[in-house]
C-alpha cells in the first residue's frame, strides 16, 4: 500500500549582527513538496491476521481447550480433521503444542484453497443471496462447514447451523474484510 503525503515548510531566520544594533529578519519562501509517496511499512503477514481472527473467536486464542462436543485447540478442530490433514498425534501432543497448531491450521487453508479454487474464482468479490462474499469468508466458510459444506452453500444456498447456534452466513460475515495473498497458499 503506499501513502501520499503532502508537506510544506516555513521558515524564519533571524539573523544577529554581533558588532550592530539591528537585528535582521529574513522570511525564506515557503517550500512546497506536493507528493511524495512512501511504501506503508510492512504488517502482519494478512494470512496470520485471518488466523489470529478465528483463533480469536473459536478459542478467545487458547490452545489448550476442548469443547464438549470433542473440538480441540486455538482453531477448534476435530480429531478427524487433524488426521484427514496427515497429523498422527494424541489429543494431549495437540493441546500442548501450540506451532502444530498453527501448523495444522496453516494446511486446513491450504487444503481448503485447493478445493474451493474453483469456487473461488467464481464467487470472490461477489454478492451471493445478500452475501458478500471475499476469498477470505469462503476460506473461513469452509473451516466452520468444510470445503463440501462450503460448496454446498454457494450451489445451492442450503444454511449450516452447529450445535451454538451459528451458521455459515454469520461465520462468513465475520471474516470477509480479510485480504488474502492466494499464490502464498
């Protein structure tokens, strides 16, 4: 992103004669630079910003709770997902490693990138049933619903809703404001 700043100077010398009495003013004109643009310095990398958002509302960012339905960690998985992604390791091994975590998370997107690319493609920066829809909020649809959940909505409309009373269009609303470097997945 780069930021336009605009800056004019002013100003005034005052010039003292050591062997005089008078002193002597001297205005320099003003100095006007109209434009300069600068790069923003760098932030957060906005795919960490989308994790730490889920991270943020699926856990408060815990690591080590499981919810009682089975759910585990910071993003919420089931154990299921964590093995589907490759991951052979105990519920404990999870809990308490917060990089495998991050880890996991980080190959759940990318899983999900591959699926839904298409889709992506299709329905990114759209407006589907009153929905918004971003690269980002299909991507976080999906780690509510899964990429088949995810693709089910955007075909055929046809809501999720978990055991808390959430529903895909909610969790997508979320997390649509998020950019997304896509070729990084």
């Amino acid at each position: 992103m780069k930021i336009r700043l605009m800056l004019s100077f002013l100003a005034v010398i005052s010039l003292s004669s050591f062997t005089t009495k008078n002193k002597i003013e001297q205005p320099i004109p003003v100095i006007e630079i109209e434009e300069v643009i600068v790069t923003e310095p760098p932030t957060i990398h906005e795919l960490q910003e989308l994790m730490d958002a889920i991270g943020y509302f699926e856990s408060n960012n815990r690591y080590d709770i499981v919810n009682p339905h089975g759910f585990m960690g910071r993003y919420q998985f089931s154990p299921r997902t964590v093995a589907y992604l490759g991951y052979d390791v105990t519920r404990e091994e999870f809990l308490n490693n917060p990089q495998l975590q991050d880890s996991v998370m980080v190959s759940y997107i990318r899983d999900n990138y591959n699926s839904l690319q298409n889709y992506i493609d299709e329905y990114a920066y759209t407006t589907h049933n009153g929905l918004y829809i971003t690269p980002s909020s299909i991507l976080a649809g999906a780690h509510y619903a899964g990429a088949g959940g995810m693709k089910k909505f955007l075909t055929s409309n046809k809501e999720t809703i978990d055991s808390n009373g959430m529903t895909i269009t909610r969790y997508m609303k979320k997390f649509t404001d998020y950019e997304i470097n896509l070729e990084e997945l």
